[in-house]
C-alpha cells in the first residue's frame, strides 16, 4: 500500500493530466492544441497593450467618466459632469469604467479587458463547432478568427466591436444549445445576449438576427405554434434587456441627463433608428462630416468593396474558402445530410455570413474597415468546411475545385502583399514561391501518404503566413483615433496614425482632428492647470477627440461641443453662455476645428464666433485659449 504522500502525488499527477490531455473520450491530442491556441492567442492579444496608449481615447475619457462617477456610468458619458454622452450605448464602456474603478486609469485597464473578450470569442467559437463538425474544424475555425487582422486589431482595441462579436457568438452558441437540449430557456438567453448586444452598439447585432430565428424555426423539434411563440418570447426577453437602458433614458427629464451624444434631438430611440442604425446604409451620416461639395470613393459600394486595399488585408485572406464552405453547406442542406445539429449550424452561418456581408458591401457614407469585424466569425466557419470537405474529398473534382480556391487566395495574398512592400519588401515573391509550391503539390492525383502529409502542411503555412504578418503588425505597431486598421501601411499610408507623412496629401480640413483629436501644447496645459477647481469643466474644446485627449491628459472634466463631430445641437449657444455666466466653463481651447465648424455652420460654429467676439487670447501657438472665468 503506497505511503499518503504518494497516493496524492499520484493524483495531483492525474489531475494535471487529465486537465492537460482530456478525458478518454476526448482525442489525446485535442486539449493540448486547444490550450496552445488560447494561450498563443493570448500572447497575441496581450502583447505590448500600451503602444496603443489611450488608442480611441473618445471611448477612454467616457471609461475615465464612468468610473469617477455613478450617473457618467450608466449613461456613457463622455466626461464626468455628465455634459454629452458618447455615440454609442454605454455596456462597453462599463466593462472599462469597472476595470478602471478597479486597477486605475492606464491603458492595460482599459485594453486588457478587450483582449481578454478576444480569447473568450475564439474559444466560444471552437465549442459551437467542434460540437457538430469534430475538434479538427473547430481548431482551424477559431485559429482562423485569432489571427485575422481585423480580430487582432479591435480585440487589442477599445471600441464596442470587440464585445459586440463576443455576444454575437454567445448567442449562436446559445440557440444552437437550445436546438440540441430543446430546452426554451436557452433561447431566451440567446435573447438576452442580443439586448445585451443592443446595448453595445445597438442595430449592428441585428446582423446576426435573421440567421438565428431562421436557424431556430427551421430545426426545432417541436411544433411551428411553439416554435413562434418560443421566438417570441426570446424577442420580448430581448427588448426587455435592450430596451430597459433605452425606456430609462426616455422618461427621465432631459434636463436631468446628459445629452444623449450622436443625436440631433436629445433622444436615444432617434440615436438607435438614425445615426447608428438606417443612417449607416443611407449615407446620410456622412453628411455630418464632409464639407459641402466633397466627394469620397469610399461612400461607393458593393461587393467589389471587399477588394479594396484596406478591407482585403483586413479578413479577406480566407474568403475564397469561405464561399466554397457555403457553397458545401448549401449542397449539404439541400441533400439533408448529417446530422440536424450539423445542418442547424451551416444554416446559421451561411445566413450570418451572407447578411453581413451584403449589409457590409452595399451601406454608404461612413464605411470603417474594421465593420468586416461582424463577418469575421461565420466566414471563418465557413472557411473551415470547406477546407476540411475538399482536403478529405480526394475526388478529381474536389481537388480541381481546391486548386482554383487557392489561385483566388493566392492571387488575394498577392495582392495584399504588393500593396504592403513597405513594410515587407520580399513578401510578394516568397507568397509565390510557396503558393506555388503548394498549388503543384496538390495537382498530383493519388499522392503518396508522406507528400500528402507535406502538401497539407505547406497549405497551412501558405494561408496562414499573410495573417499572421499582418497580425505581428498590427501588434507591434501603435494605433490611435477612430479609424484604426490592422496591418502594415498601404503603400506608406495608414488611416490610424496622426502624422500627415501616414496619411497622405489629400487629408479634408478639420479631418485631422476629427479623427485623432489634438493633444494640449505644454504652454496651454500649464495654464489649464491653474484653472480654479470651482469650474465644472476645466475647458471646452470643439469635437470629442481633442476634449477626450484633454481630458486624459489633465484628469478633469472637458466640455465637448458639438459631440463626436463638432454638429451635435448641444450646447446650443444659450447654453453655453448660460454656463460661462455661471462659472462653469473655465476656457475654451480652439485647434484642428471639424469642418462642419470650419464652414461656419451648426452650434459649435456659433460658439466659436461669440468666444472669439468677446474674450481675448491668453495663448496662441498651435493652440488658441480663451480664459472665460476670474482667478
């Protein structure tokens, strides 16, 4: 009988074991990889956080508000004495206000919580797959969305994308869970999720809506009386958790909120249906931006969007997999074969992956790269079928249909490549060399086991290589302001970084500024700095950006007029005037002026105007101040 110290030796040693390899009813192999992805993703994800700084510091200050103040929290504000609230609903603001309440204003707080969400993201999309396709699919679908660009950039990012892609693939998970159990509740999770996802960035989780209802009705195991009613209290669950935050804004006494930031009228319900909802497919919010007469190739659309330089290098390195896997899918679903869970989840992401794209290809005005974020998860899916269907295949057909789909993401990395020589010189021509390599290795019919084992491994290297590049890219390299991008420079020009030499000649006044912000010359923060405390904002600056960087910097509440981009009607010039007669309003620093101002036109213009009119320069170097209370 073996000693105690060696009985629990023994099975502390099971425990790790089995921790690390699995039960017996799990491939030997299948935990270790799993756990190497998540901490490679991890690594990925974590590395280095604060070269990004305050990375879109419009969402840092409403974090900064929300944790120095309990209304700034659950509104979203944009400063802590509850002026404006930002363009969005507040839940990813709170998961940062909490972080910050907790380990302190920096840019780890603020960022970790986003990387963190991006680990969870790939493992939650491993468990939907692996449940129907095996653990070989669902490693290659979650290893695919870790080292897209676009999944590297915004989970090391602090805008609402990142939690908005957790809760859409928490909800798949959880319908597809509801189809399996055939226990409803389940899918009235899945409908708080999707009200959980109203509240990060409103209309956007509309985008995977269809694909579930369609998914639940069609695979149910239950009568259609009760699968209606089934969705409609998932819809009403769903309005409840989404709309609570909304109905709360509504009914309290505007005068007693901030002013709900993206708005024209100071309503959140016109903020959710306008700005960030049909005015995104319309153009018409690009109006709030764009001087008068200025014309924008991007507000063009359709599906040859996804060839443009900035939105290829983005998620399109596995796009011709992706629609062979529909294309596998819809032969699958057509011919019933396999199982209803298996079918339940094809039927899901073929219809994800087709609305977002479409919506993606065909909106108009403001169109960020980083949208493609949203098609990100069921395209990997996809790519992942039909990579699997064609390599076990081994028809003449199949592999034919194989070699053409690596011509097209060839050609795509190529392309890619080219457009990045700046930054990988050599590229292009080692892409060739090895899709080429792989393309002839897999046109010998009946391979050897050994040259079929070295054709595979090649492929992966292959389409892995471009990504994986452009994701050590984007991790080494510091991104900032509201159009961020993954990935090196587009022939020596990039949209997140603030100098003129990255963005080129053909920059619209006021853009600048627009998009970064400005940051408070020394001479102007010294002189902010002596502010008295009895102001409740210590300055008021046009455009969110620049108040954000101000805030940041000295730690106390900025005024922003006009909101993000300088139009919102608050405060209207009344109001202003109000607030400087009463000391509220410490200075007003003018810089980069967003160019609706610049025209002349909206509330901010008007401010401006009367400052000028009636208070005299203090400073002007890069940087005009106006001191308006006493010492």
């Amino acid at each position: 009988m073996p000693a105690p110290h060696m009985a629990l030796a023994l099975l502390v040693r099971t425990k790790i074991v089995g921790l690390l390899t699995g039960t017996c009813s799990l491939p030997r192999w299948e935990r270790p990889a799993l756990l190497s992805l998540l901490l490679l993703t991890s690594l990925l994800y974590c590395w280095g956080l604060d070269i990004n700084g305050w990375a879109n510091a419009y969402y840092s200050a409403a974090a900064m508000s929300g944790a120095q103040d309990w209304t700034a929290f659950f509104y979203g504000s944009s400063d802590p004495a509850n002026a404006i609230t930002v363009d969005k609903p507040p839940m990813s603001i709170w998961v940062m206000a909490i972080s910050v309440r907790l380990f302190g204003l920096n840019s780890w707080s603020l960022l970790l919580p986003q990387a963190l969400i991006g680990v969870l993201t790939a493992y939650l999309l491993f468990v939907l797959v692996r449940r129907y396709l095996g653990p070989v699919a669902g490693l290659l679908a979650a290893t695919f969305m870790a080292v897209t660009p676009v999944s590297t950039v915004m989970f090391r990012y602090n805008n609402p994308d990142a939690l908005l892609i957790l809760l859409m693939v928490a909800t798949a998970l959880a319908v597809v869970t509801a189809l399996d159990s055939q226990r409803p509740v389940f899918l009235a999770a899945a409908g708080a999720l999707a009200g959980a996802g109203f509240l990060t960035k409103q209309l956007q989780i509309g985008l995977i809506l269809p694909a579930l209802v369609v998914t639940y009705v069609a695979f149910a195991s239950t009568t259609w009386p009760r699968r209606l009613l089934h969705i409609g209290f998932a819809a009403l669950v769903s309005a409840l958790v989404g709309g609570s935050w909304l109905l709360a804004v509504q009914v309290t006494d505007p005068e007693s909120r901030p002013f709900i930031g993206g708005s024209r009228t100071n309503n959140a319900l016109e903020l959710a249906l306008g700005y960030n909802g049909l005015q995104r497919l319309t153009g018409e919010d690009a109006l709030r931006t764009t001087p008068t007469g200025a014309v924008d190739d991007e507000f063009s659309g359709g599906f040859q969007r996804f060839l443009e330089p900035q939105f290829l290098g983005q998620f399109g390195w596995f796009l011709p997999l992706a629609v062979i896997g529909l294309a596998v899918s819809a032969l699958w679903l057509v011919r019933r074969q396999d199982s209803t869970g298996t079918r339940a989840l094809l039927t899901l992401s073929g219809i994800w992956f087709l609305t977002s794209a479409t919506v993606l290809a065909f909106m108009s005005g403001i169109v960020h790269p980083y949208y493609s974020l949203t098609t990100t998860p069921p395209l990997c899916v996809l790519a992942a079928v039909g990579l699997i269907y064609l390599l076990k295949s081994g028809t003449r057909k199949s592999r034919i249909i194989l070699v053409l789909a690596l011509l097209a993401a060839m050609t795509m990395a190529y392309v890619s490549a080219l457009r990045a020589i700046v930054d990988f010189p050599a590229l292009p021509q080692i892409m060739l060399y090895m899709w080429a390599a792989t393309i002839a290795l897999h046109l010998v019919p009946s391979p050897p086991p050994r040259l079929r084992q070295t054709a595979t491994a090649l492929l992966f290297a292959a389409l892995l290589i471009g990504p994986i590049l452009w994701s050590i890219n984007t991790v080494l390299s510091p991104h900032v302001g509201a159009g961020v991008v993954a990935g090196p420079s587009i022939s020596g020009y990039r949209s997140d970084h603030p100098g003129k030499q990255h963005l080129g000649d053909d920059i619209i006044p006021g853009q600048v500024g627009l998009m970064f912000g400005e940051n408070p010359p020394a001479a102007v923060a010294e002189t902010l700095r002596n502010i008295p405390l009895r102001a409740t904002w210590v300055t008021a600056t046009v455009g969110s950006e620049t108040a954000a960087n101000y805030q940041l910097e000295l730690r106390r509440a900025v005024l922003p007029v006009g909101g993000f981009d300088g139009t919102d009607p608050f405060p209207t010039l009344e109001q202003f005037q109000h607030l400087v007669a009463e000391g509220k309003v410490g200075s007003l620093v003018i810089q980069d002026l967003p160019p609706l101002t610049l025209e002349g036109k909206g509330e901010s213009a008007r401010i401006v105007q009367w400052v000028r009119q009636n208070f005299p320069v203090r400073i002007s170097e890069s940087a005009e101040l106006y001191v308006l209370v006493r010492p």
